[in-house]
C-alpha cells in the first residue's frame, strides 16, 4: 500500500459510521419530533464526539429553538471536523447571523459558496447578509447569481431590488421588487418594499397602490399606514392621509411616527384644535417619566451651556434660520452643543460643526442614552428645533435632560410635552393670545420676531412681468400640502375678481401628473379654467429664485402660511397678500411682512385678502414700488438682523434660567 492509499484508508476508518443511531436521530428530526432528535444527536456525540453531521445538525435543531449562540458551537464543532462539507459552513452562517454576528456570518457563507458554486440558499443569505452591512457593492453580484439559481424564489428578487436602490440604481430596483412581489402576491413586505422603491422615483400613484396591497395583508401594521399617509399627503389628498394618520394611532397608540405625521398634517387642513388634543395625547404618555436634569452651578449670571438636539443639520430648510444663530452666538460668552440626529452628513454639516464648540452625533443612540448624554455634558438650556417633523427626537425631551427646555424656529403649534418649557414666539404670532391658546409650553415674545434668517444670493430683480403681459400673474411657491379647499376657494375668489389675470403655481411635485390633474380638477369644480393655471415643478439650486420674475404678486397659502417662500418672494420684490390666521402657523407671513415694514399686505379675513389683492392688481404703479423696495426692506429688517435676535434670545434665555435657579415655575414673557 502505497502513502496515498494509507492516507485514504485512514480518512474512511476515522470516519464515523452512519449507525442506526444516528439514522434514528435524523427520522425524528425530519418527522418535526425535536425532542427525541436531540437526545439521539445527544448520544451519538457521546458516543462518537468526531462525528461532524451529528454535531451539525444538533446546532440546527438549537437553532431552532431559539438558541443562536449553543447552535454556532454545535456547528462550529462540525466545521472544524471536516472543513469541506459545504453545508456545514451555510448552517454556521445562519446561526452566526442570527447572533447578529454579521461579518463572521459572511465569511462562514463565502466558504459555502466557494464549496458549492451552485448553491442558491448560501448565495441568498450571502446577498442579504452584505446588505444588512452595507455592502451593496458586493451584495449585487452574490444576488444576481442567486436570482440565476432561484429565480422562482421572491427573496433574492427581492433583496437585489434593495441593493440596486440603495446604489442609486432605483428603475432597476423596481423591475426586481416588482418580480419580488409577484412571486410572493401574499407577502406585505414585497408589496411594501415595492411601494418605497416607487415613493423613492416619485411614482406616487403607484406607491399608494402598493402600499394598499400590503396593508389589505397586513392591516394592522401602523407603521405601513404612516408610509401610505405620507404618499397620500404627497398626493394633496389630505383627507384620506389624515385618517390613514387617525388609523395608525389607534393600531399603535404608544408609536410615536402616527402622532408626529397626524399633528405636522393637521394645520394644512387647519384643524388648530385637533392639532392641540393630540399634542396633549402624545404628551401624555410621557407623564411620570423621571427626570435627569440637574444644576451643576446655581450661579444666575453666569455663561450658560446651551444645547441643540436637532435633525437636518444638512442641506435643509431648517439651515438658513440656524447658522446665522450658530454665527453670532459664538461671539457671546455662552457655549453652544449640538447633539445631531443626522445620520446622512453632508458638506453643510460640516460647515456648521466648525460654528459650535461641541458637536455630538447622536442618530445611533437611543432617547434614553442620548438623554444620559446631554444630561452628563451638564447642558444648562436645551433646544428643539424641529417639533414634530421629520427626524425630532422629541421623546428625549421627555425624560428632561436639561433644567431649562425651549421649543424654537419650527415648532409649529405645540409640541404637547410638559418637559418643554418655553416656546419662542414674538408679538404677531402671539397676538390676541394665539400661540398661548394651543401651547403647552409658557410663551416667549422676542421684540424683534421669533426667527431670523440670511440670504447669500445676487439673483437680479426683473420689472413686473405685467408690464410686458398687460395681465397681471399671481402665483404660489408654497409645498402643495399647503393647497387646501379654503385656500383654493380664496384663490378662485381672487382670480374672479381679476378676470384677466393667470396663476403660477410651482412646488416639489407639482409637475407629477396625478397631482397636476387632481389640482386642476380641485379648481375647475372652482370655476377657474385649466388655461390660467401654470404648473411648475422642483428646480434645484439657487435658479428657482429667477420664477418670481414671472410673477406680480404672490398669493399666500391658507391655513398655513408660508414661511421661507414669503421669504424668497419679499427678496425678489414680489408682494406676498397673506391672510392673518387663527393659530401660530397661520401667521408666519404676517410676522415677516410686519418686520419688514409691509403689514398692508397682510389681510384680517377673506373678504379683505380678495379686495387688496385685486386692487394690487389694478395699481402697476405700486407693483413697481413694491419691485424696487422689498429686497432694501428685508435687508435691513430684524429677520436678517441675526446679531440682534441672538441678543435677544440670550436675555430670554437668562430670565429662563434666572426663574429656574430661583426655584420659580416656567411663566411666559415679552422682552
């Protein structure tokens, strides 16, 4: 016998028998009878500890029971046997994954496909596996090849799909959700990860169909009826997105998403009241809810440490009216932290990290770590930006990591937490008592308004467009959830009244066919015919300013006025007619036409806004005026005045912190 026949002798008398131990053991295993399989398994490794299969397959009944970590010794044991078995790698992965031990899993997967080149399970896992870390890149061709293999299986269709999504590849995406979902008709995350695919290519229709079909199989899922809100409501049909909100809260009424989507939809429909009630509820839950904050230093005067805990620090809305605060606070003795729930930085993070003295991102750590957090970084004064919008991290609020908490800039109507003290507002949001009627927290009136912005463009000024169209063009830049039936009733008003005249309406989306239909018919049933409606869609960068070139005078949206869009019509000259609302988001406009010296523009009811908005129209005279002495206006207001809203924000915070060293309750105020 020669050294290789010896060898291979050895292996075969090494190898354990297939005894009818072990056969037994397998019977019972395969016949679902767990329980004698593992005493089985449990005799023939006694009996034989090198018998890889037995050890195998003793961790996938482990495994089974809900044993990941037993399982991944069991198996582990198997592997070290007899390495080249590759469906002892595959189980291993299996068992490593659940333990959410995500690269070794990978590892243990690449030996089993690398062993066995065609088989489609490892390569499934595999993909989904480099998914869950990350990986795209990789994933793809492991899913690609796994589709080959099993392409009647809906998984890796499915998991392909989201790979070629999250690498930007979303037509592609679909085509393999779309297969993931017929494949498996009966599986609600098919349909849902379809559903999110198209919301991502703006194919709302679409989306809301899938969204349908995977609540119709899961109708308890809230978190699926909040998605299918959102697309509603991105639809303009608000009605229908408010009580998939309602149905979400009920289904889940401690889930925080249902509450925050009904209070931010809500205002466009102006339900103030019912806004409020559900601020109460959400508030509510937190009651007893212990606090951490504590006074490090009971001095009344000294620098404070104020924090912000916020979302979209990055391109976003909410910038222009925070990095002017970040630039002039740093000239103040007061340190500024930022505790940012942002986890897709960009180039503006960056930019507005340099402008604080702490930065901490805080998007991977729970509310109540993240309120450990603060709490231990002795924060005097702790900042919501955001209220209920996208990204809020409201419940750390909750827990009171600071002795003073203030809600500012985008608050809305009201939060609903007791352990937010403050709101910051300013006599035109707050008059007649407006914001304290719908406000938990204790209201703060800044003399010079309750935010500030900037501007860092040179777009030029064009003369009113009626003077070359002998027709007078109103137009609206407002997000169409602000397109409301009273704003649409108004807006018709208006256009009767001026029978010559157009309207210009642009906003993200409006260019989408079924909102461009859908708004069309809304004025139609109004009287006002498709030939003086402009549609315009989403244009990105600074050239969407050149549009207000188009238009003579801006029509403001009601219920909810608009904010930085009033803003960007006053820059370009271009008068905004806005209606003085009931509650605190119906009066932003107002607010900044008062600051600039313009309340003229600024109606006390229906009647009154068509009336000045028709005669506006007849007075080319004043357009002109308007054109050439708006922008000077905005300029040298209390809305860009930020070293001066910074000033003021500091004493209010001062006499917040004065009340709280002294032991007094949170009392509203005007400076």
């Amino acid at each position: 016998m020669n050294r290789r026949e010896r060898r291979a002798a050895g292996k075969r008398q090494a190898a354990p028998p297939v005894d009818p131990l072990f056969a037994q053991a397998v019977r019972h295993h395969q016949a679902g009878r767990l329980a004698e399989a593992d005493a089985l398994y449990r005799q023939v490794v006694a009996a034989n500890p090198r018998h890889a299969a037995a050890w195998d397959l003793w961790g996938g009944i482990a495994c089974q029971a809900g044993r990941p970590d037993v399982a991944a010794e069991m198996i582990g044991r198997a592997v070290a046997l007899d390495g080249k078995v590759a469906l002892y790698h595959y189980n291993l992965g299996n068992a490593l994954a659940r333990l959410g031990r995500l690269d070794d899993a990978a590892s243990s997967f690449e030996r089993a496909v690398a062993l066995a080149p065609d088989h489609a399970a490892a390569h499934i896992n595999l993909g989904g596996v480099l998914l869950r870390l990350g990986r795209f890149e990789a994933a793809v061709p492991r899913l690609r090849r796994a589709v080959v293999l099993a392409p009647e299986r809906s998984e890796p269709h499915a998991n392909l799909g989201l790979a070629l999504l999250k690498q930007g590849q979303a037509e592609a995406a679909v085509a393999c959700l779309r297969q993931a979902a017929a494949l498996a008709p009966d599986n609600p995350e098919a349909h849902a990860n379809l559903a999110a695919a198209l919301q991502g290519l703006d194919r709302l229709d679409e989306a809301a169909d899938s969204f349908r079909r995977a609540l119709d199989l899961r109708p308890e899922a809230a978190g699926l009826r909040n998605d299918l809100g959102a697309v509603l409501s991105a639809l303009g049909r608000l009605d229908e997105a408010v009580a998939c909100f309602r149905r979400a809260v009920a289904d889940d009424p401690e889930g925080r998403q249902g509450s925050s989507n009904l209070m931010v939809t809500l205002p466009f429909i102006g339900d103030a009241d019912a806004v409020y009630a559900e601020a109460r509820r959400f508030g509510a839950r937190f009651a007893g809810i212990e606090p951490l904050a504590r006074i490090v230093d009971p001095d009344p005067e000294r620098p404070l440490r104020i924090g912000y805990l916020t979302p979209s620090l990055r391109t976003h809305a909410l910038v222009p009216y925070l990095e002017p605060v970040f630039r002039a606070q740093r000239r103040l003795a007061n340190s500024v932290h930022v505790y940012a729930n942002v986890p897709d930085p960009d180039e503006v993070t960056w930019r507005l990290k340099d402008l604080v003295d702490s930065w901490t991102f805080v998007h991977d750590q729970s509310d109540d770590d993240v309120a450990a957090r603060i709490a231990a970084d002795g924060i005097d004064i702790l900042i919501d930006p955001m209220g209920h919008w996208s990204g809020n991290r409201l419940p750390v609020f909750a827990r009171r990591p600071a002795p003073v908490q203030v809600s500012y800039l985008c608050q809305g109507l009201t939060t609903g937490l007791a352990a937010i003290d403050y709101a910051i507002g300013d006599a035109w949001l707050n008059q007649g008592g407006a914001m304290r009627r719908h406000c938990v927290e204790q209201v703060v009136e800044l003399p010079g308004g309750f935010q500030v912005t900037a501007f860092d463009d040179a777009t030029v000024i064009g003369t009113p467009p009626i003077e070359a169209n002998g027709f007078v063009t109103f137009g609206s830049f407002n997000n169409p959830e602000k397109l409301s039936d009273p704003c649409l009733d108004l807006w018709a008003a208006v256009l009767a009244a001026v029978p010559t005249s157009r309207l210009l309406i642009k906003g993200p989306g409006i260019e989408r066919p079924a909102l461009r239909s859908l708004l069309l018919e809304r004025l139609a049933r109004r009287g006002v015919a498709a030939e003086r409606i402009e549609t315009v869609g989403w244009i990105a960068g600074g050239g969407f300013l050149e549009v207000y070139n188009r238009v003579d005078i801006v029509l403001d949206t009601v219920p909810f006025s608009g904010g930085r869009t009033t803003v960007d019509a006053l820059w370009m000259g271009v008068p905004v007619v806005t209606a003085i609302g009931d509650s605190v988001y119906g009066r932003y406009s107002y607010s900044h036409l008062a600051r600039i010296g313009a309340p003229e523009l600024a109606a006390r009811d229906a009647a009154e806004y068509v009336a000045l908005a028709a005669e506006l129209a007849g007075d080319p005279g004043r357009l002109r005026r308007y054109r050439e002495g708006l922008r000077p206006a905005l300029d040298g207001s209390s809305l860009f005045d930020a070293d001066r809203h910074v000033a003021e924000l500091d004493a209010a915070f001062r006499v917040m912190w004065r009340r709280r060293v002294a032991g007094l309750p949170p009392r509203g105020f005007s400076l």
